[in-house]
C-alpha cells in the first residue's frame, strides 16, 4: 500500500496547504506594513523620527493605505462582479485591483512626502519606492503575469540589504536580511507549488523589487549638482 495516506493524509495537499498559507501570510499588499514595524521598532538608530511612542501612526497609515483600501476596493470589485476571483489567477483581471493599489500607495506617499509630521527621510523613500513597485507591476501585467509577491518579497530583501550594506543599521539588521532571503526563496517556491507562476515570473518579480529598491536609494544617495 502507498504510503501517500498512511497517516491520514496527502503530502501534496499538505504542499499546497502550506504554500497557500505562505502565500497569504506574505501577500504583497502586507509586506509593506511588516517592513514598516522592522525598521520602526527592530532595527534601533535607524528611524530617529517620529519619536519611538508616535511611531504606531507611521506604521499604521502604511497597514491602512497598502493593505485595507486595496483589500476593499478588490472586494468591492469582486462583489460587483467585476472579478471573479480575489486571488486575480487571470491576468486580464489584474488591472483595476492594481489601479486601486497604485492610487492607494501613491496617496500614502504623497502624505509620507507632504505631511508636517516629521517623518525621516526613509520611511518617505520607502513608501514612495512601494507606489513604483506596484505602478510597474501594474504595467507589466498589462501583457505579462509577473508575481507581485515575488516583487513584494525582493523588495523586502533589497532593503534589508541596502540598510545592512549602507550602515545604517546595526548587526540586527543581518539576521533580518537573513531571514527574509530564506523567506523569499519559500514565497518563490509557494508560487509555484500554487502553479500560479513560471519560474520566469517569480525570478522576474524577485529581480524587480530588488533592482527598484537598490534605483531609488542610488538615486538618494546620489551627488546631487
């Protein structure tokens, strides 16, 4: 007898199960909010403003305008018929949830840019880096199916990275850029356990939040006149 149900179970299900579960823990609309609590509260010297007890209001804002509008506004589409599922599996329908996300993400910046609250200069960069992210997922997916959590996870990795690299942060820093390689490769592999990507979409989305975080922090960082 096979030993695929011997303990009352299918190791493949059990797969997908858990691909599944990595594929929503790490949606690309979360990422942003996680990487906001890290360099906010786990990665001490590297944000002086605002103050550590206002700092719930910059995370905050980013969970509302990456995460909640775009998770209502693709139900709302859903609901109305538009869509016709909330995973957007057909390419074609990925065009006006990720219009609602680009606008979200965009008005998040505008804020991070405009706003009086004083706010340091990455945690500005870095919403603004998130709104080209999706504006070009979105672009692309006009005629190509690139993974938008791949996109969302090498971001997360091209920060860490620039962040460890540039000195800004200290030694904790490392086993947060550690981790979230090790956790881009099991997002990479989720996606395609889900057989929602070829390895040409995952890498390609990989490869754009990475090269999108490493542009627009040369940009910054580069001699300006």
């Amino acid at each position: 007898m096979s030993c695929t149900f011997v303990f009352g179970f299918n190791p493949a299900s059990v797969k997908n199960f858990l691909a599944l579960a990595l594929s929503v823990i790490f949606h690309p609309l979360l990422v942003p909010s996680y990487l906001y609590y890290i360099v906010c509260y786990q990665l001490p010297g590297v944000v002086l403003y605002p103050l550590l007890p206002d700092r719930w209001l910059v995370v905050g804002v980013a969970f509302g305008f990456t995460f909640l509008l775009p998770t209502l506004c693709t139900s709302g589409l859903y609901w109305a018929g538009v869509i016709d599922s909330l995973e957007l599996y057909d390419r074609r329908q990925r065009t006006l949830p990720f219009l609602a996300a680009a606008v979200c993400f965009g008005v998040a910046a505008w804020l991070f840019l405009r706003t009086g609250f004083a706010v340091d200069a990455l945690l500005r960069y870095m919403m603004a880096g998130m709104a080209m992210a999706v504006l070009l997922t979105l672009l692309i997916s006009l005629r190509w199916k690139i993974s938008a959590h791949a996109v969302g996870v090498g971001g997360a990795v091209g920060l860490l990275a620039l962040l460890q690299l540039s000195g800004l942060a200290d030694q904790e820093a490392l086993w947060w850029l550690l981790g979230s390689i090790l956790l881009a490769g099991a997002v990479l592999s989720a996606r395609l356990q889900l057989q929602s990507h070829t390895p040409a979409q995952v890498w390609a989305g990989l490869a754009l939040g990475i090269s999108l975080v490493v542009g627009v922090g040369v940009g910054v960082a580069w001699p300006k006149g």
